[in-house]
C-alpha cells in the first residue's frame, strides 16, 4: 500500500510540474529572452503587470545581451504582451 502511495505522489509531482502554468491562476509572470530567443529565467507570481515591468527593466539594465526581452502574462486571463527597452520607457 505505501508503495502505491508513493509512485502516486510521484506522478502528481510530475503532473503538477509539467503543467504548473494549469493550476497558476494568480499574478503575473514574466520571462526573459535573449537574443536568439532562447528562454533566460523569469519570476512568477508577481503582483502586479507595472511590478512586471520594473522588474524587467532592473534586470535589463544590468544584462540587456543576456535579457534581450521579455514577457509579461497575466495568469487570470492568460494574456500575454512583449516588453521590450523601447517598449517599457
């Protein structure tokens, strides 16, 4: 029984984080791009888009090669919007 237990566990681990951006419904995230447009780390949960968008500035600013762009998704409506230097002044 606490074998069966355990390989549940494991696979709801699995699930959940495969699928986290599923079960997130609060705040915003944002994700850095570099310039080949690879992913470069990000923050979740944050509370509002304008903290998003300071975020994204303060991090840019130190490593614009590094954090090219970024990506702001509201969580509720999973809307998503491309920030950018220009774009964020």
């Amino acid at each position: 029984m606490a074998t069966l237990y355990g390989e549940c566990l494991v696979s709801f681990q699995k699930i959940m984080h495969d699928n986290m951006d599923s079960f997130t419904r609060k705040g915003f995230d944002l994700k850095f791009y570099n310039t080949k447009k690879e992913y470069s780390g990000g923050f979740s949960g944050l509370e509002s888009s304008d903290i998003a968008r300071q975020r994204f500035q303060e991090y840019h600013s130190k490593s614009p090669e590094e954090l090219n762009y970024g990506i702001i998704r509201d969580n509720m409506s999973r809307r998503e919007k491309i920030v950018t230097e220009r774009s964020s002044l």
